[in-house]
C-alpha cells in the first residue's frame, strides 16, 4: 500500500535511526567484470557484507530473498542488461524499498539518466573512488533503515488505530467503517449478513467483586473465546466497555443464531480464570441477534433492531440469545 506523506509527517524520526552510521549493512553486487567487482568487492568488504551476482536474473532472484540494504549495479555489464534489472528491481514488493546505486562508464550517461528514471537511487562514474563509494553506500544504507523504521512505525500506528488495546479485538471506529462495505457487499452479492451484539451480564458486580483488574481479566479471556468460536471472514470488535458486536458475512439467521447459541454456552459453561488464575468467576453473556432485511438497509437500522433484542435478552432474565 502505499504510504502517503501526511502519515510519514506524523511520525517523528528517533535518535537511533537518525545516528545510525550506515555500516555494517548486506549489499548485493551485481557486475560481470572480475577485475572491476573484484576490486569494489574489497573496499565494501571494509564496511560491509557484500554478496557478489553477475548474472542479473539471479540477482533479482537473490535480492528479492536475501534482505539486502543495498543493491550496487553495473550498467555496463558485458553480457546483460543491467538497466532492466533496476526497472524489475523497482517493480516487485519484496525489493522496491531497496536502494539501488548505479555504476557506469561516463560515456554511458543515456543509460544513467534512464536509469534515474526508472528509480535509481545514486550513480557512480567509474572510475570509482573508494571514499566516495563508501560514503555514497554508506548514505543510502542509512536512508533505507530510515524509511524502513518509518513504514514500521505507520503501520504500527494503522494497527493501533483500529485495534482496542485491552482485547486486541477491533475497535468501535473500525466496525462502523468497515460494516458499512459489508453491508453493501451483501446486498449487491445477493447474501445474508448477519449481526449480533453481546453483553456480558452483571459486568458491573464482577468489577465489585474482583476489582478493575479483576474485570478487566475477564474482558480479556471473554476476547478469546470470542476469536475461537467465530471464522475468519467474521468481523468481531469490543463496541463499548463490556459490549461487543460480531459481523458474520454469509451467514442467515439460522447458522447465526446456532454460533450465538454456542458462544453463549461457552461463556456459562466454563468459569473465568481472573487474578492470575487465583479467581474464578461465573459470567454469563445476552445476545441481542439479527439480520441484514433487505437489500441497501442502514447499518444504524441494523444494529438498533440488534440492540433492541439485546435489551429483551436482558429483560427476559440474561444468559441468553434474542432475535
Ligand atoms: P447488565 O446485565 O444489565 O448488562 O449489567 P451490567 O452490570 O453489565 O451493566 P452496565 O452495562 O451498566 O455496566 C457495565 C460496566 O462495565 C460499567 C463499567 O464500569 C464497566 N466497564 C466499562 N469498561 C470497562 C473496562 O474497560 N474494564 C472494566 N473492568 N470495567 C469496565
Ligand atoms: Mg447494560
Ligand atoms: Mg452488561
Ligand atoms: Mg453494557
């Protein structure tokens, strides 16, 4: 996916990334001349791991599962094209984010602009000065860590965004996002969809009883039991402090009302391990259970005939399934 300035604008860069020296980093080395690789080989080697490929097919091979930080290529291989090795390099996931620095005879400089074109990183002109490889090697290893560490971090931050912390189940903000697309996936597709909001019972007693922690404990292993009954196309997410709301795309009223059934009793029938297993509390959970009705239905319709089931649930006595 690709990652847009705002997003890389919110991270501030750490003092780690920003020191770090460039050394010590895996280059691939792809040139088919031996008294030219032999040479630079040697002057990396001072600094880094180089790994040394004249035939760009397997270079593209390697790079792709080698995890370089680098990749050094000669644009004026004898047999190959180094050029069109850059442009693959560029095109596939597992190596577009490497750096590429480009090396050419200065009567090559056509080659070289293409290749800047295509996203090549930096060129040398042979013949190439060692500090200068060094340094420009040095540069791009850094960059790449750099960006490396930034895509990590707004990942980080993607996943967190939709994730509640306690639960590690989605948030509230994610489900009302993403039901909306399965709500419209269902009906263009002519399928059932089918909704349930749980609460557990009494929550607020087990917090008397054990504490916050105590509680807090049991919303944990509730999120658990809850990730083993469902499938994976299932959408579950903790909705509100001790209210979840699962999305079962596929699914009638029929095979619904079965997995709330078995959920149900998979709550009641096992107590809860709370306190590090010192405690055990009995929870028991409503489920206020329904169903897309008819094709293009608001979502807030759907969810509010799935809550007023789950408050005839509690009403009729708790520990158990309404639709
Ligand atoms: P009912 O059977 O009617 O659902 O009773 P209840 O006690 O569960 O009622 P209610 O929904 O009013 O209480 C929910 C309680 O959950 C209130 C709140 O203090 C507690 N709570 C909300 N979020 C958290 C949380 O993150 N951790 C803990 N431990 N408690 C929470
Ligand atoms: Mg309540
Ligand atoms: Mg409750
Ligand atoms: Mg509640």
């Amino acid at each position: 996916r690709a990652i847009t300035s705002l997003e890389i604008g919110m991270q501030a860069p750490e003092r780690s990334a920003v020191a770090d020296t460039g050394k010590g980093g895996r280059i691939l080395l792809v040139d088919d001349r031996e008294s030219s690789y032999e040479r630079l080989a040697t002057i990396l080697a001072a600094e880094h791991t180089v790994d040394v490929e004249p035939n760009p097919t397997e270079a593209l091979f390697h790079a792709a599962e080698g995890n370089y930080d680098l990749l050094i290529v000669s644009l004026d291989l004898n047999n190959f094209d180094g050029l069109r090795l850059c442009s693959q390099a560029r095109s596939l996931e597992r190596t577009r984010h490497v750096p590429i620095l480009a090396i050419a005879e200065a009567e090559n400089s056509t080659r070289l602009l293409r290749g800047l074109e295509i996203g090549v990183n930096d060129y040398l002109l042979r013949p190439i000065d060692k500090t200068e490889l060094l340094a420009r090697a040095r540069t791009q290893i850094r960059r790449r860590r750099y960006t490396d560490h930034l895509r990590d971090n707004v990942q980080n931050s993607i996943e967190m965004a939709i994730t509640d912390a306690l639960t590690g189940l989605h948030n509230r903000r994610y489900m009302e996002s993403h039901l909306a697309t399965l709500a419209e996936q269902a009906s263009t597709r002519g399928k059932p969809l089918a909704l349930m909001i749980l609460d557990i019972d009494y929550f607020k007693s087990i917090n008397d009883n054990f504490g916050h922690d105590g509680g807090d404990d049991v919303l944990r292993e509730f999120a658990v039991r809850v990730r083993k009954s469902i499938r994976g196309i299932d959408l579950a997410c903790r909705y509100g402090g001790e209210e979840f709301v699962i999305v079962m795309p596929e699914t009638d009223l029929h095979v619904a009302g079965m997995v709330a059934e078995r959920l149900r009793r998979s709550i009641a029938g096992e107590p809860f391990a709370v306190h590090k297993g010192t405690k055990r509390v009995e929870v028991t959970i409503s489920i206020g259970l329904t169903t897309l009705e008819q094709k293009g239905e608001a979502v807030a319709d759907v969810l509010k005939r799935a809550d007023t089931a789950l408050y005839r649930a509690k009403h009729d006595g708790r520990n158990r399934v309404v639709s």
